[in-house]
C-alpha cells in the first residue's frame, strides 16, 4: 500500500510533539503540505524543522483550539495562500496536567478547561473547514480520541473520559452531516503510547510491577508508537477509506 498525499493540503492541530508531531511528519515525508498549530512555539518549530529534513512543506503557527477567532483566523491565512484543505486531523487534546482525584475535589475550571482542548477545539476547527470543503464536495476530518472515550480512563480524570467521549460522539453527527459532500469524518481511539510528557509521568508513577501489569493487558505485549497512531490517520485519509466514515478505528495493541 503506497499512500501518497502531493497535491494535498493538511492542518494538524497539537503538532508540537507526540502524536501531532508523528502525523505531520508522516504527511510531509508523503508529499502533503502540511500546517501545523500548537500553542508551544518551541516545540512546533522543531516540528517544522523535522518535516523539512525530510524534504517536506510544513508551515507553522501558534493557535490556541480553544480560541474560536484564532483557529478561524489560522483557516483564513491557509485559503489566502491559494490553498484548499483536503484533510484535518483534530489531534490537540490531553489532559493538561491535571492528575485523577475524588469527583468531589473537581472544580469548575478543571472540567471546562479539559472539554476546551479536546472537544471544543474540534468542533471549531471542523466548524472553519467544512465550507470549503463543501465547495469542493470532499474533504477528510480526523479526531483523535482515546481509549478513555470507549470505556474507563487509564488517567482517572472525568473530564477526560467525557471529552474524548463527547469527541467521538461528535465524530459519528458530523460524518452524518457532511457525507453529502463527500467529506468523511473518522476518528482513532489510542491506547497506551509513551507520546508526550503527561503519558511518561503517568506511565512512571505505576512503578515497574505496575508497568509489566499494564503491558500485559495488551495482547501485542508491548506499548505503541506515535507512528502507530499517525499511521491510522494516513489509512483514513487516504483513497482505501473513500467509504469509511463515522467510524472509530481503535489503536491500542489489542485490549
């Protein structure tokens, strides 16, 4: 299976590490013009400079998901570039530092904050894209959720399990609504990968008799890469899904 994507325009959001960085590098090592948004400058840099060690087009930019007129403001500077988007990946999410604690010690802000990131900042960028993609009559929206959507979340936050579950409860509305146009709207459930620095600290807080236990769990017997993750979206973008949509393609090793 060779999936190319030249002639492609693609936005990545949360691209400045672990999984977004995977799918932007993957998109711009296949011919893709890539613009990828995160909120740490730093780290998005490097992602630029990554894409284009392998020869790739990568533009960056800092945008907050949460920020409505800042993520419509990034999808107006890609349409003035004479670019059309062809494929979203909705990657921006997590759990924002925040750790698992008794629902009674949730404030407001701690459950706001988290559906922000991850299920606001979706539903604002699909909101921004889907009218040229109507014009086109095609496009491709991924989510990126997470295990904690279809069932109990690893990091025990509420906030996280409903966001990611809202996330692909919007997944299946919004593939109902844009199919007439020909845009499909998929989404990838990861498990357990070792992608950014919140995954690492939770994943070292089991200690190791805790870690053989979690890895035993998966019926590969081993954790994930990024590039697992970022292999599924390239699946779902591509040609092979042209009649797949609304559908949420777990990545976790076999649970």
């Amino acid at each position: 299976m060779n999936i190319r994507f030249e002639d492609k325009t693609v936005i990545v959001t949360g691209a400045a590490h672990g999984f977004g960085r995977a799918i932007a590098r993957e998109f711009a090592a296949r011919g893709a013009s890539v613009w990828a948004c995160d909120v740490i400058a730093d780290e998005l840099e490097e992602t630029r400079q990554i894409c284009r060690n392998l020869a790739g087009n990568c533009q960056v930019k800092v945008v907050d998901v949460r920020d409505r007129s800042a993520v419509f403001s990034f999808v107006e500077e890609i349409l003035a570039a004479d670019e059309t988007v062809h494929i979203l990946v909705n990657n921006a999410g997590g759990v924002l530092g925040q750790v698992g604690r008794p629902l009674e010690e949730i404030s407001e802000d701690d459950w706001d904050s988290i559906f922000e990131v991850n299920t606001r900042g979706a539903f604002y960028f699909a909101q921004a894209v889907a009218p040229g993609m109507k014009t086109q009559r095609s496009g491709r929206i991924i989510n990126i959720s997470s295990g904690a959507g279809l069932g109990v979340s690893l990091t025990g936050i509420q906030a996280y399990a409903s966001a990611k579950a809202a996330q692909i409860g919007l997944t299946r509305q919004l593939a109902h609504e844009l199919g007439e146009w020909n845009i499909t709207v998929n989404n990838i459930a990861p498990g357990f990968v070792l992608s950014n620095p919140n995954s690492i600290r939770q994943f070292e807080s089991y200690g190791e008799e805790g870690q053989r236990a979690l890895i035993k769990r998966f019926a590969l017997k081993r954790l994930g890469k990024p590039e697992d993750i970022a292999h599924g979206v390239l699946f779902f973008a591509s040609d092979y899904a042209n009649w797949i949509t609304g559908q949420v393609l777990s990545v976790d090793g076999g649970r």
